[in-house]
C-alpha cells in the first residue's frame, strides 16, 4: 500500500506542476501593460526599426510582446531584404498607405511560414494614427503586406462600432487627439507605431495617383533594424 501511496503522490506532484506551466503559458497572453502606442518611449521588450524610403526614413517601433509572430515575420523579412525594391502600391490621403507586396500588385507577398498566419489581436493596442498593421484578405490570411494609419482624425460613429469592443475613456481621447480608424480594430492585426517620420508618411499618402496606385513610383529602399537583438 505504501508504494501505491507512494505512486499517487507522484502522479498527483505531476500533474500540479504541469497545471502550474499551463497556467504560465496562458499568462503570456498578447497583452502589455498600459497603451505602448500612447509614448514615443522605446520600452526594451520593444523593437525598432527603420523603413528607407525614396520620399524619407519613417521609424517605427514594434511590439514583440503583443503580436509576436508577426512581429517575426516583419523582421526576418527586413533582415532578408524581402522588402528592399518594394513599392508602396496604394495609398490614400487621409485613411493608409499600404506596402509589402514584392509583386507590386497588392495580391501577392508570402510569410515567413510558408502559408497565411494568424491574427493576434490584442486590447492593448489600435489603429490610431501611426500605427503599423498587417494587411490581409480576411480572417487569419496574414502574409507580407503592411499599412500605416495615416488618418489625422476620427469618426466618432466608428467609436461605437458593433465589433463587442468597449473603449476606455483613454482610448477614446486618444482616438480624438491622434486620429485613426477604430473601425479596423480586431479585424488587422497592429504589431507597430511611428515614432517619427509621419511627415514622410503623409507625403506618401498625397502623392499623385492613379486611383490608389501611385503615378511614380514610392520605393522602400531598406529597413534597418536599429535594437538587434
């Protein structure tokens, strides 16, 4: 009897141990402390890097903690050069531009998985003004291509949009003070945010076009990462 108790110890010592690592994995949920996109302070979970464009540099730092895969692909993306040559194949004043896509289309681009990944929505972040998010064709189709918000303000209406999301006071005055489109919330993925260059952002969205495309050409000439890591 006493090695059976003995045995059941054991087992029981097992399987509280396996519930506590469970219990870590799902503490590793896509969610931060505070707001990052609310501060222009890099916080050292964060990455930053840097898009060279043929209209100027626009430096954007990244949240590894909150969209971790995508966060991945961008990088190892940038590092393999899969964007250099790229254009920006649509841009649209007063809403995004949008790039990424080596084929220059806007209906080609892969991930670094070998197929489309998965939306990693979070509560702590949205599409304010600035803000780098993946773009896709819906649900879980991520890929290479991306967009920057480039709206200087918002519609209140899209503040109560039925997508079961309730904003903070906070989220809402910053909506007001920045702008953006509440309306793209949990439905792209945002894994980054300008901390400076939104004047070459806003040149990219006003540049001539026809319908979205621009007439000359807006080339990512590179993208450095600046915190390797």
């Amino acid at each position: 009897m006493r090695k059976y108790s003995l045995l059941l110890l054991t087992v029981l010592l097992l399987l509280v141990l396996s519930a506590c690592g469970t219990g870590t994995d799902k503490e590793q949920t896509k969610e931060v402390d505070g707001y990052p996109q609310l501060s222009t302070e890099v916080a050292d979970n964060e990455e930053v890097v840097a898009i060279n464009t043929t209209l100027g540099q626009i430096k954007i730092k990244l949240f590894p903690d909150i969209a971790p895969k995508t966060v991945e692909n961008f990088l190892t993306h940038a590092k393999e050069g899969y964007y250099d040559g790229v254009i920006f194949h649509r841009v649209m004043d007063e809403f995004m531009i949008q790039g990424g896509d080596p084929t220059g289309t806007g209906a080609g681009g892969e991930s670094i998985y070998g197929d489309s990944f998965e939306d990693e929505f979070s509560d702590s972040v949205f599409h304010f003004r600035g803000a780098l998010s993946m773009a896709n064709a819906g649900k879980n189709t991520n890929g290479s291509q991306f967009f920057i918000v480039q709206k200087t303000d918002v519609d209140e209406a899209a503040l109560e949009q039925e997508k079961d999301l309730v904003y903070s006071d906070e989220i809402r005055e910053a909506y007001e003070s920045m702008g953006g489109t509440p309306h793209l919330d949990h439905s792209h993925t945002v894994f980054g945010q300008v901390i400076e260059g939104m004047d070459t952002v806003d040149k990219i969205a006003k540049a001539e076009a026809n319908d979205t495309r621009p007439i000359e050409d807006i080339i990512i000439e590179s993208i450095e990462i600046l915190t390797e890591k």
